[in-house]
C-alpha cells in the first residue's frame, strides 16, 4: 500500500481519529505523454489556490507517475497500465473512481476511453472538452478549439477554461517538485556552468537533426560543460550526439542515468537548456528555468511553446509550405527533405548561448 493510500485511509476512514468531512475532491485525468502531464500540472496548482483544503487526485498512464512523487498538492496519484491488460485495468480504474465519489472529475484529454471514465465516474461534476466521443454525457463541455496556427491559444489557457468556473479565467504555470534527494543527486553535477541538451524525440519529425546538435554541443563546450538528457531508450541518441561533438570530458551522457525528476532538478540549474518540441520543454517550464527549444515540423502556435521567464524559440527560416505537416510528429518526413529541421542552423542556436 502507497502511503498516499494510507493518507486517503486516514482521512476518509471513520474508524480513525484522524477522520474529517472533505468537502470538495477534484480528480485530473491526462493519461497521455510526458509533456502533457506537466502542462497538466497548472491545473493542480490552480484548484489548490483556489480550493486549499480540497483533494486533488491525478490519473497518469503507467511511467508518468514518478513525475508527480512527492507532489505537496497531490493526495494520491492513480496509474492506467496501457500495455497490460489495459481494458481490465481501464474497468479497473473505474470501479475504484465511482466507489471515491469525488465532486468533481476533469478529463484533459479528448479520447474515448478516458471519456467512460469521467462520463461514468459517479462524480457531482463531470467536465471535458468537446472534442471528446462522450462529452454529451458530461455535466460540462468545454469547447477545445482545436490545434491550430491561428489563435495561439497555449494548452495551459485551454486547459484552464475546463476549470475557469471553480477558480478564475487566469490559467497557472505547470510546476514539478524535485525532492532535496533528487537535489543532492545532481549536485554532483554542477560544480561549474553548464547546459544542459536533450536531443531526441519519440518523432523524427520533432528531433533537430543528430549532427546539428552535435556541431551546436562541439561549438558550446568550449565554454560550458554539456550534460545530455534523456530517457534510457534513447542513451545511443545522445551517445552519437556525444562521439560526433568529440567525446571530450566536457560533455556528459547521462541518458537513462537520472529519474524524471532528477532531469527537472538539473535543468532548473543550468544558464541554458536546448531542446526539441517535447518532454524537457515543459520540464524547464515547470521550474522556470531558461529555455531555448527547437521547432521542426511542428510550429510554437499550436500552444506547446515555452513558458520560462527567459525563453527563445528556434525553427526554420522563412516558411515552408508544408510545414506544418500535423498536429504531432511523424515518423519520417512526409515530403522526404525533412527542410523544417535540416535547414536550422547551428548559429541560431549559439546566438542564444549565454
């Protein structure tokens, strides 16, 4: 048993002295990537504001939810094991929903299955967005908008129109909490200036191209240590990123070698982060620390971009008629030039290099 778990029990359970009426429970459902759990965070800092002595739960698919360890505002987060029996866990996760009874249950996201969760919660209030397949059966459905280059509307502002009528119309910044433990863990790292660089993407079409960011770490060691960042899947990515710069001792692979939020903790200390349009973006959004990411195919209006103090945006000079190509990334370019990337140059990214 977790001891969020054991939190719940002590709470809820009339059996221990520790038993109070909660008047107000809040569910947030984003069962999608990374990066879309992070921005999803605003939300919680958003109802916790608002609703100080509310509890907040948070679903996540299985793998994000070291992200939210330790979370001050989280009183349990739940987890949908997608790869494993994932219509039995689904049915699973909704029996465990209807028996908590929670006020209020928010769907982010705009699929079906995670549309019968919150339809079906038993929750007093059930809010989604329009674009969801059960959105007729939510007490509130929010109009999405759409991804769109026109508007500019960022994903923290959608998400905070879901909850504008418990809170305000002001949407929050995403935040991640770095225990002192995972602090301790980098501060190995950070004897001197650094920068930190995570060059892969779960697309191709999303990733600068390996031996431009290898040109970038080559030109931007000789005045900073270079940490490379990424999850364990991709520690060739940045090994080649690394042989190709020079594999000099001022630049360090520690793909798969740090948690989630260890990654978070070392990028909040670095003069400079570069990455693609994808997990780590939102990470130094969610610290506020400097950012420089690198747009490829898919383009900063789509309401993905930074939202650091000091932020800078990189993509293709000029504009390409087929760029955008979609919503998402793909997994080889659909014209066969891949231009939205090859054609970024090195300089643009030194000019923002401290």
């Amino acid at each position: 048993m977790s001891s969020q778990t054991s939190a719940r029990q002590r709470l809820r359970s009339p059996q221990t002295p520790y038993f109070r009426a909660v008047p107000t429970s809040f569910l947030i459902i984003q069962t999608a990537f990374i990066g879309d759990v992070v921005l999803a965070t605003a939300l919680v800092e958003k109802l916790h504001q608002h609703h100080p002595d509310a509890e907040i739960d948070f679903l996540v698919r299985k793998g994000n939810e070291t992200l939210l360890k330790g979370h001050p505002y989280l009183l349990e987060v739940m987890i949908w094991d997608k790869k494993k029996g994932k219509l039995r866990n689904l049915f699973g996760l909704l029996r465990i929903i209807r028996r908590r009874r929670y006020q209020t249950v928010i769907n982010v996201q705009r699929f079906f299955a995670t549309g019968l969760l919150t339809a079906f919660s038993g929750a007093k209030e059930r809010i989604g967005f329009d674009r969801n397949p059960l959105h007729f059966l939510f007490d509130r459905s929010i109009p999405h908008g759409g991804l769109t280059t026109k508007g500019h509307l960022h994903e923290t502002d959608r998400n905070q129109r879901l909850i504008e009528h418990l809170t305000d119309a002001i949407p929050a910044k995403p935040r991640l909490y770095p225990s002192e433990a995972d602090r301790n863990v980098v501060s190995a790292y950070q004897s001197e200036s650094y920068i930190c660089v995570a060059p892969s993407s779960v697309w191709f079409t999303k990733q600068l191209p390996i031996y431009t960011w290898a040109a970038f770490v080559k030109a931007a060691e000789v005045k900073y240590k270079v940490f490379l960042i990424a999850g364990p899947s991709d520690h060739a990515v940045c090994e080649e990123v690394r042989t190709l710069a020079g594999g000099g001792d001022r630049i360090t692979n520690l793909a798969g070698k740090l948690s989630l939020l260890q990654s978070v903790a070392l990028q909040a200390g670095a003069v400079m982060n570069y990455v693609n349009d994808s997990g780590p973006l939102h990470f130094a959004s969610a610290t506020d620390a400097p950012v420089t990411a690198v747009f490829c195919s898919t383009v900063p209006a789509f309401g993905y971009g930074p939202l650091s103090t000091v932020s800078h945006i990189v993509e293709v000079e000029g504009s390409l008629p087929c760029r955008p190509c979609g919503i998402h990334g793909k997994k080889e370019c659909p014209k066969g030039h891949f231009d939205c990337g090859r054609k970024i140059r090195v300089d643009q990214l030194l000019q923002h290099l401290p």
